[in-house]
C-alpha cells in the first residue's frame, strides 16, 4: 500500500507515528510521512502566509491542505491517513473526490465530543482506534459510524527501548525509587499523592504539574524524551503508570511495553485492554486498581528487588515476542489494505 | 538511539556528520541531554568540546534553545557564518522544550532566522494598523481559490 501520513513527530512523548511507519515500511509498504512540524509548523516564519495561517485556523487547515494536495498529485497514495484533524472534513473528502485516495483517521485519544473529530470519524474510510472502549461507539454503517475500525494498543520499539549499561552518574541523575512520566491531571495527582514522600520523582510538563502545588517538590521541569526516556527507564526502580481517564478507559498505553522493554519494573493501572494484550498482574507487569492497592503495591515491590526482576524479565519477553511495532502494529496496515476494495484504475484525480 | 534525531537527519541528508559541535547552553541539563542524544545518533562523530578553528564537509553545529530560536542563533551569528562557509556543513538548532528540531545548511538557518525577524516585524505593524484581519480575510479568500 502507498500511504501517505500526516502526522505531528515533534512535541510528543513518545515517537508513535515514527515507529509505525516504519514498521509498515518493513513490511514491504510505502509509508511517506508528512510530518506537519518538519513540513508547516517548524518552517514558518519564510513567510507572512504561513506565520498568519498559524496564528488563524482556518487559515493553517487552509495552507496546510494546499500542501498536502500537491503532495498526493507528486505521490499518488492509495490513502492518505491523519494522525489529528489537522485538515477540516471537508477538505478529507474533496481528496477523496480529487484524487481516488481512502481516507484514514488516527483516534489517539477519546475526543469524540469534539466536533471536528466526530466529522473527520465520520467521513474516513478507514478508522485507528487506541481505545478499544471506542469501537462499539464508532463502528458500523449507518449514523455517520465508519465500518472499517482497527485497534491499536501501546508498542515498544526494541532499537530505541533497550536496555542501557548506566553509570553511576545516570543513576544518581535519573533513577529514584518511584517514576512517573506524563503530563497533569487531577486524577493523576490524587493517585500519586501517596508517594510523594517515598521518593517520587515526576518527569513532565512542569507549567501543568505546578497546579498540584504538593507534588511540585517531585517534579522535575526537564523535557523527556529520546535516549533521557530511555534512561530513565532503565533507572528508575519502579514506573508508576496512571491513565487519564478523559483521554482513555482501556487503552494499553505505549509506556508499559516501553518500559519492559528497556528491562524496567511497571506498576500500571489495571485496563481491560492491558489484560487483554497477554499480562498478568504478578507475573509479567503488576497492576492496580485503586489508590489504596496502588500505595499497598509500591511498597510491597521496592522492598523485594528480587521480585521486580523475575516480573520485569517476564514482561521484557512478553514484549519482544507479541508488543513490538513490527509484531503488534505490522499487520494492521495489511488488515487496512484488505478491508478496502482495490482503487478504481483511472478513477478520479491524476493517478 | 533516538529515531526521531535519526529521521530528521536522514531526511536532511546528514546522518554521515564526522564532527559534531554543540554550542554551550546555560542550563546544564540541556548541554547533557543533546550531547548524550547525538552521541546515541551518531556514534563515530567525534564531539568536540570546542568550536573547531576551521569547519569541514560533514561538520554538524548544533544550537540548543529553550526559549526563542531567532535569539538562539543570533548569539552564534559568526560560528553559523563559518561554519557556512564549507559546502556540506550542517546546522540543527534543537529547541528543547518540544523537541522542535530545524536542520539545514548553516547559511540557510541564518536565511530562515532573518527571515522570521522581518516577518515578525511585518506582523507587528500589520496589527498595529489594525489590518490583521483584513489580511486573514484577504489570504482566506486567496487560500481557497
């Protein structure tokens, strides 16, 4: 399949798109990225158009869609697939109409209140859903669903989350008893408030995290990502995860498999899809499913190392054999490719 | 290593940079964190501690900011000039609160820094004329042409 991607690759926590693509294109598909920061965002300021468009909406979805129909008339992709609303719907179907493309839409998170991305759901031939709570709302064939719906969970990326050799130096920079990595929420900060005298360390966005004005002796205002995450993977004892419950209710999130990967200890949110995906609390990830188990666990596992390596080990294997990206997220692009009826040969648009 | 350091390199065309030189940031945390991403990115670029005396083909200068990349660069205006006088150097000015990363031939990135600076200058006398929206309208109708 020739696909191309619109996609953010900066300001993210974690390089989703960029793994993905690639293990699509090891799969022998051709996977363009259209990074919109490398490609819009990031460039402009060469000119008053761009610098007034990313200040106005309609203008950016303007300029933007300009650009991402030149690139389908230079690449002529089967689909073009958007990893946010970045285009308004309108514009995803007068490509379909220009150019014969499927067009494909990224739910990361469970905005559906929101009007743009109810539309964009509505009008993609094909939709990728991280939250499997989700898939009944929005699969079907009448009532503006879309048919053809494909679950994506959280994935490790071996060459990037591995385990590191630390020195000394690493530990004493990046290691503490508790991690947590991840922007603020209330909820998030009722759960952690049991930890913060127990050597809680919180990497993420520091304007955020300043409204909980008791944590604020925990968090760090660095920005993480890259080799620094990976590091601190490796480094910490114990990664607490916490989901938000406004963005997702049983999505696997990305961080548990990232973590085992790099050889490091989770301590998660129990979710249906986390259970889903092969764990078991105990044995290859430890889960929670309340404040009081969470605060019970952590003690229980930072006074037993030996225990966290024989459950870290577990999941590090459960990872690399079912959670890779080329494992886990490989074959949905086939399943996409399957689902839809072969391009129409000289249908509408250049191609 | 870090894919998306990777990928952007790529795209560029400068993932083979044989030196790399990271200009000093004030925050600590900054300078570790770029030079550990490039030495996991580039592992047999040697990375120097100083601005080398004269740059060479394959030379990556590399301008870390947290807040502002027009004054970012600015500050190393002349290292910039230098090291754009050899064909096939590199500049990448990392912002790094969003990991927001700007990669292209040394000349270019003070061309694209000067260009922001008029721009933001046209803007700003644009909206003090009260015309902002007059031009949104104007590049509106233009756009959807």
């Amino acid at each position: 399949m020739n696909l191309l991607y619109v996609c953010w690759l900066d300001a993210a926590t974690t390089d989703i798109p960029l793994f993905t693509a690639q293990a699509w294109e090891r799969r022998g598909h051709k996977v363009h990225l259209f990074p919109y920061d490398l490609c819009f965002a990031n460039e402009a300021g060469g000119s008053v158009e761009d610098s007034i468009a990313l200040s106005d909406r309609v203008l950016q979805q303007r300029v933007l869609a300009a650009r991402i129909n030149e690139a389908c008339i230079r690449l002529c992709p089967d689909a073009v697939l958007f990893g946010a609303t970045f285009v308004a719907p309108e514009f995803m179907r007068n490509l379909r109409r220009r150019h014969g493309v499927r067009i494909g839409f990224v739910l990361g998170y469970n905005n559906l209140l929101q009007r743009d991305v109810s539309e964009s759901v509505s009008v993609a031939d094909f939709v990728l859903v991280h939250d499997s709570y989700v898939i009944p709302l929005i699969q079907g064939t009448s009532n503006g669903r879309c048919p053809r719906v494909f679950g994506f969970g959280g994935a490790a990326e071996p060459r990037e989350h591995t385990s590191l050799a630390l020195s000394a130096w690493d530990r004493q920079r990046y290691g503490s008893d508790f991690v947590f990595l991840g922007g603020y929420s209330r909820h998030r900060a009722e759960m952690l408030d049991g930890l913060r005298e127990k050597g809680l360390r919180i990497w993420g966005d520091s304007q955020g995290w300043a409204r909980a004005w008791a944590l604020t002796s925990c968090c760090s205002s660095e920005p993480v990502y890259g080799r620094k995450k990976t590091k601190i993977y490796n480094a910490a004892k114990i990664v607490v995860h916490i989901e938000d419950p406004e963005k997702n209710i049983n999505s696997l999130s990305a961080r548990v498999p990232e973590v085992l990967a790099c050889g490091g200890f989770v301590l998660a949110q129990w979710t249906r899809d986390l259970e889903a995906a092969g764990f078991q609390d105990g044995v290859s990830v430890a889960w929670y499913t309340t404040p009081g188990e969470l605060a019970d666990k952590a003690g229980y596992y930072l006074a037993r190392e030996d225990q966290r390596r024989q459950v870290s080990e577990a999941g590090k294997a459960h990872v690399l054999r079912s959670l890779t990206y080329d494992v886990a997220y490989g074959p949905i692009l086939d399943a996409v490719e399957q689902s839809l009826a072969p391009r129409s040969p000289g249908g509408a648009g250049p191609c | 290593m870090s894919a998306y350091v990777r990928y952007v390199l790529e795209r560029a065309g400068a993932a083979g940079a044989q030196r790399v030189f990271c200009v000093p940031h004030a925050e600590e945390w900054a300078n570790i964190q770029v030079a550990e991403e490039l030495q996991a990115v580039l592992p047999n670029a040697e990375l120097l501690a100083a601005p080398p005396g004269e740059f060479r083909a394959e030379d990556l200068l590399v301008i870390p900011y947290l807040e502002d990349l027009v004054q970012a660069v600015d500050r190393c205006a002349p290292l910039c000039r230098a090291a754009g006088s050899v064909h096939g150097s590199w500049a990448l000015a990392y912002g790094l609160r969003w990991r927001v990363l700007q990669l292209a031939p040394p000349r270019a990135l003070l061309r694209h820094v000067a260009a922001r600076r008029r721009v933001a200058r046209l803007l700003y006398w644009i909206a003090r004329l009260g015309l902002r929206e007059a031009v949104v309208r104007g590049l509106r109708w233009t756009c959807a042409k």
